[in-house]
C-alpha cells in the first residue's frame, strides 16, 4: 500500500506520537519530526544516515513565533523575514535555551523558516509544537520534489508522505547567517541573490566549507545522482566525446536534435523559474534510465542560475 497521503490529521497523529512524516513545502519535501521529542530527532538522522554534525531546519507557521525560538532578530533579518516569509529564506539566528542541542549539532544559533505551501501552513498551525524538517533525501542524494520520490526513498521507513503535489520552486532554500548583524549567504537556493539585495543591500556569500564554519552542511559533493555527471558549457561537444555510450542530457532551452541520446529540456520558453522547478525531478528521471553518463549543461550565472549551477557542480564534484 502506498504511504502517500493528503490526511492532515493523520499526519498531526503521528507527529504528536513522535513518527516522522515527510511533507511538502514550496522547496523539497522534508522528513519532519517534533523538535522537542528526542525520539523523532535521532529518527531523522538515522532515517537519513545523516551525520550528527549536520544540523537541521526548524519550521514554524509564522514569525510569530520566532521569539520561542530565537534570542536576538539583527534589523536585517526582521526586513528579510517580513520580505519574505512564508517563503524560500532560512535564517539562521542565536538560538534559545529551549532549542534541544540535537537539532542544532550543539551551535548557538538556529536555522528557521515558515514554508509557504497551504497544507504544511495548516500542519503548523494545528501542531503546539514545531518541526524540524531536513530535505527528505538519504544523505548526499538528490532531494525530493514529488511525494514518489519520497516513497521511493523511505517506503520501508516511514509511514507516511503528507500529499501536497509538486513543489512550486523545486530546490533547497537560500539560507542567510548573521556576522556582526550583517548578512551573509551560506547556501544559494530558491530565493534569489538579487531579490535579497533588493531589501537589504550587498551580501556577502560564504557557501563553501572552507569559507564558513559556520554552514556545515556545505559539502562539495551534494544532490548527486548514482549515474556519473558532468557539468559542461558545451553540451554538443562533450557528448562528442562519449560516442558508443548510453549518453543522457540535461539542457536549458534547446534540443540537441540526436535521436541517439536521451534528452530533458528543463524549460523550453527559457524560464529560469521552470528550470529549477523541474531540475530534480529531471535528475531523478536520468538516474533511472542506466545510463554511463549524464552530461548537464552550465546556466549562466544570474538569478536563479546561480542557484542551479551550485546544485550542478556539487552533484557532479568527485
Ligand atoms: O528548503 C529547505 O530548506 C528544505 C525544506 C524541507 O525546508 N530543507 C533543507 O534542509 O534543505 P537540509 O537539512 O537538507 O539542509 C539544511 C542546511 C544544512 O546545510 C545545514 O548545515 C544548514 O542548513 N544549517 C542548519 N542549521 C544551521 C546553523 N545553525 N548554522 C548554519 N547552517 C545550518
Ligand atoms: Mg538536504
């Protein structure tokens, strides 16, 4: 029997009953659990083989409550929350005393955010607690935008997957720290740099690991499929290179036209918007097909290709 579900309450039985549910936002799909049951915490780690060093996202159903959270709110970070939020933005902010270490690897600060997608709003908001919610990936794997690739996933591990479609921008959310009140911008994602600069002014980003300390979960490799991947500007010419191979593409806007390989078009009107949304569940496509290679094409870098390429480049780093 299928675990995918649009029950709500079901999903709220569980949680109160310290079960993870994976469930959707406007991102990926998270695999979430009560941020104070100790039990569903150290299910998500080991339901993911994630390492404890890695610490999570907690999601709360407005900025309301952020002050059960949070000690201090930089004046940056209030403009970007009322910007922004429910949306695409995590913050990470000095945590309370209240935050168990677990969910934060034992930092004095918190990644929070309010999702913005209808059913996990309601979650929240009939829940008395929040949920930490990681993407809903095994460790190092592509993240989830449908509730199959949840399945896919996790069938023998969790019990349900709260049905909520597919997610509207299709990747992680951009995560911005605070130095000295400043922001800095530890992980690129679905809110674009140019909307955040907008509102605040230049940031800063510091997404790599060598860079920042304080962004653990940066690793070079990330988001990879199984299929060995490599990141090109010149896809035609590259998969020259591989004749005799069973070759997959993955392009922005136009066709190759070579019947020889196996092709996804990520948005045909050049929409970078489209492009990000369908980019997992294109890289989940080509990862079933057994192919010897998958040859994605480099964005350009600006806006949400930024982002795309970050996603890119750790799936494809050996
Ligand atoms: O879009 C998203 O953010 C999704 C959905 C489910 O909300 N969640 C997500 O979670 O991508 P996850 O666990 O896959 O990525 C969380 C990232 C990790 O790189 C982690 O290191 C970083 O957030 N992080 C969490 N707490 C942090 C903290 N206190 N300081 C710095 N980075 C932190
Ligand atoms: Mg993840």
């Amino acid at each position: 029997m299928s675990i995918i579900s649009k029950d709500i309450q079901k999903a709220v039985a569980l949680l109160t009953d310290a079960q993870l549910v994976a469930i959707p936002t406007e991102t990926v799909y998270g695999l979430a659990g009560n941020i104070f049951s100790e039990k569903a915490i150290k299910s998500i780690f080991s339901t993911k083989k994630r390492p404890f060093f890695n610490p999570l996202i907690v999601h709360i159903p407005s900025i309301t409550s952020l002050n059960d959270i949070v000690t201090h709110v930089p004046e940056k970070a209030k403009l970007l929350a009322a910007a922004f939020w429910p949306g695409s933005l995590t913050l990470v902010l000095k945590k309370s005393n209240k935050i168990p270490d677990l969910i934060t690897a034992g930092k004095d600060t918190v990644a929070v955010r309010v999702p913005n997608h209808p059913v996990t709003l309601e979650l929240l908001k009939q829940l008395p607690f929040p949920l930490a919610a990681p993407s809903a990936n095994p460790f190092g794997s592509i993240s989830p935008t449908k509730p199959t690739h949840v399945e896919n996933y996790f069938k023998n591990d969790i019990q349900m997957v709260l049905d909520g479609g597919s997610c509207a921008n299709g990747i992680e959310s951009t995560i911005i720290g605070f130095e000295n009140e400043e922001p800095i911008i530890y992980r690129l994602g679905a809110l674009p740099i140019e909307d955040i600069e907008a509102v605040v002014g230049k940031v800063l980003v510091k997404n790599k690991k060598e860079e920042s300390p304080d962004a653990p979960g940066m690793l070079a490799r990330h988001y990879a499929p199984q299929t060995s991947t490599l990141l090109v500007t010149n896809v035609a010419g590259e998969v020259k290179k591989h004749s005799g191979k069973k070759v997959g593409v993955l392009v922005f806007t136009s066709s190759l036209n070579d019947e020889n390989i196996t092709e996804i078009i990520l948005s045909k009107e050049g929409s970078l918007q489209e492009a990000t949304a369908r980019l997992y569940d294109a890289m989940h496509e080509l990862d079933t097909k057994n192919l010897d290679i998958i040859i994605a094409e480099r964005f350009s870098e600006f806006g949400l290709g930024k982002s795309i390429n970050d996603r890119l480049q750790r799936a494809t780093f050996k």
